[in-house]
C-alpha cells in the first residue's frame, strides 16, 4: 500500500485520480476509476448541459466517492454548471483553466474539497492563497488543454512553492511513471491518456481505435479546433490532440484560427471523420497499445508503481 493523504485520508486503495475529460470521462468511466480504488471524475465542458451532470454523476455515485471538473473561465456565463455540480454533492471538484478563487468557499461550504490545475509557479501560489485542497501540476504534455511547461520541471517548481497537497498530471500512463511523481514528491497522480481507449470512455469505437495506434510523436498542442468551433478559451490555453489531415492542412502554430472560414466550414462539415475531427490526447498515448477496462488501467498503474518504488528504490539505496 501507498502511503500519501490520498490513501491516508481520502481513502483511496491507489493514489490515482482519474482525470476530468469533456467528451471521454463520464459518469461510467468515473465509476470504473472509483470501483478499482482511484477516484474517478467527470468532465464537463462549456457547452455542458445541467442534465448531463446530473445523470453522468448519478452513474458515479452508483461506485461512491466521485469528482466533477469544471472550466473556470466557462463559469461567468455558466453558474449552473457550478450550481448543478454542488448539488451532486461530488467528493472533489475541479476548478481549471482560470482564477479558482470566486467559487472556493462555495464548494467548501457543500463539504466539497476543491482542485486546481496549476501551470505555472505564480498559478500554485495564488491557488494555495486561494485555499484549494489540492494542487493538480499539469505539463504541457498532457492531452486536453494545458499550459506551456512541461510536467517535470513544473512538478519541482510547484512542490518548491507550496505547502498544499501535489498531484502530478501530464504524461503519466505507466507504473514507472506513477513511482517517479511519487518518489519526487507528489502525493498522487491525475490519469487522463492512460483510460481514453477504455471502453467505459464516451469515445465512439473508431476514436479508441485512433488513440490506440497513434504514437507519442502523433499529437500537437493548437488553438486550431477551439477557433474553428469558436470557443472562448483563453489565449494562455491550447488543447493537444492527435494530429491528422485537418490539423495539417490548418494548423499555424501558435496563431488564432477564428477568422479562417474555410477551415471552420471543413471541421462542421468533417464532424465524426478523425481525419478532420478532434480527439484530445497526450504525448503519453504511445503507451496505451491494448484494450483494457479502466479497472485494468488502475490497478496496473497502481501495483505496478508499488512494485518498482520497492524494488527500484530499495536497488538503488543499496548501492550507495
Ligand atoms: C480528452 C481529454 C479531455 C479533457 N478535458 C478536460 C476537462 O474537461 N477539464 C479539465 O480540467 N481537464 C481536462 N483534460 C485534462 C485532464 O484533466 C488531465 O490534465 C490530462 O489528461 C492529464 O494528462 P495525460 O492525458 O497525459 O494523462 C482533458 C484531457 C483529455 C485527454
């Protein structure tokens, strides 16, 4: 057993969460997390509906303790999300991409312990200042939308600068993987990658099948898909997705895409051909090469890292 306040306090059988993901983590694959001793999440995007987290969460909580992850900057325009979110009562709640702050007290006044996901120093201390419960260090590697730092250097950054709970997300989808956070010093790990070919994920077959023959070479991180759909990510924000025709054909790194009709007309009219079409996934797809259920992924993770920290560590202190 894994010693962290993630077994300790929280409960957990392993110190794997399963990371909140618009479009692939819902209330069943946050079930299939939780049953296998992680804690499963939901992710809820900005176009959300209120009945979505209703009914994904109700599935959730079928297994227990559950987590909901929202887009703080979506929140203005969307208190419901926030609103519905609390009165499903999740253990934690994910306040991402933006300023936590406005929705903490909110959250701790429903006994619902708050996350963020930080990418930056000045972001972990202003969410420590904030009061959030845990710190999520999400690298530039990690599917979905993140900053610009990768997970290494930012992981080391961040637990210099607070003194809150770390978990390290990005890049992580291997029991190696799962015992270098921890042995730097995070008390857990945010699974996102490592479950997208599930068969509990909300992907069609054809994406899983995507995501399983695609290499740690096969993605990019690119406004290119927010622009073409008009989304008001911020500037700061880019998402990382398998690369295909359409991100070839279209994508300039770095740039804004909003004004591009041409490509905004191919993606509407390209909606569920991954050649065109999005499909959010990290650097760390290279690792999932098999089908397998989520409990599957959990429980490898988790014994697997148990055994490399006590065989590796213990090789490597006797050799001093
Ligand atoms: C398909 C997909 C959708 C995501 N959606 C969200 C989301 O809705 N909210 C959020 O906070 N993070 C989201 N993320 C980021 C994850 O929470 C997490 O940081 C990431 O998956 C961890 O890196 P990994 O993919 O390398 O495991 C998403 C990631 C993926 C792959």
């Amino acid at each position: 057993m894994l010693r962290t306040v993630l077994t300790t306090e929280w409960g957990l059988r392993y110190p794997i969460i399963g990371a909140p993901m618009a479009g692939a983590a819902g209330g069943a694959l946050a079930a299939a997390v939780t049953r296998a001793g992680g804690l499963g999440m939901i992710g809820v995007g900005s176009q959300a509906t209120t009945e979505f987290v209703l009914q994904e969460a109700e599935v959730a909580a079928e297994a227990g303790p559950f987590g909901i992850g929202l887009m703080v900057w979506a929140l203005a325009e969307r208190p419901d999300l926030l609103e519905a979110t609390v009165y499903t009562r999740p253990y934690l709640v994910s306040l991402s991409f933006g300023d936590p702050s406005p929705y903490v007290s909110r959250c701790h006044a429903s006994g619902i312990l708050v996350a963020t996901q930080v990418h930056s120093r000045e972001d972990a201390t202003a969410a420590e200042r904030a009061g959030v419960d845990l710190i999520v260090v999400q690298g530039n590697e990690a599917g979905g939308h993140t900053g610009t730092v990768a997970t290494l250097p930012l992981l080391q950054i961040v637990l210099d600068a607070v003194s809150v709970p770390v978990v390290a997300a990005g890049g992580i989808a291997a029991p190696t993987g799962v015992a270098a956070a921890l042995a730097a010093g995070a008390v857990g790990v945010w699974i996102g990658t490592a479950l997208l070919a599930c068969a509990e994920s909300m992907h069609s077959a054809a994406a899983r099948q995507r995501i399983l023959d695609s290499l740690e070479t096969g993605t990019l991180w690119t406004h290119l898909y927010d622009d073409v759909q008009g989304l008001a990510w911020p500037q700061a924000y880019a998402g990382r997705a398998l690369a295909n025709a359409f991100t070839r054909r279209w994508d300039e790194p770095g740039a804004r895409h909003a004004s591009n009709s041409q490509a905004a007309e191919a993606f509407r009219t390209g909606r569920g051909d991954y050649d065109i079409d999005y499909i959010y996934a990290g650097q760390a797809v290279g690792l999932v090469q098999r089908k397998s259920t989520a409990g599957d992924v959990i429980r490898h993770l988790g014994t697997g890292a148990e055994a490399v920290l006590r065989e590796r560590l213990i090789s490597l202190l006797v050799a001093l």
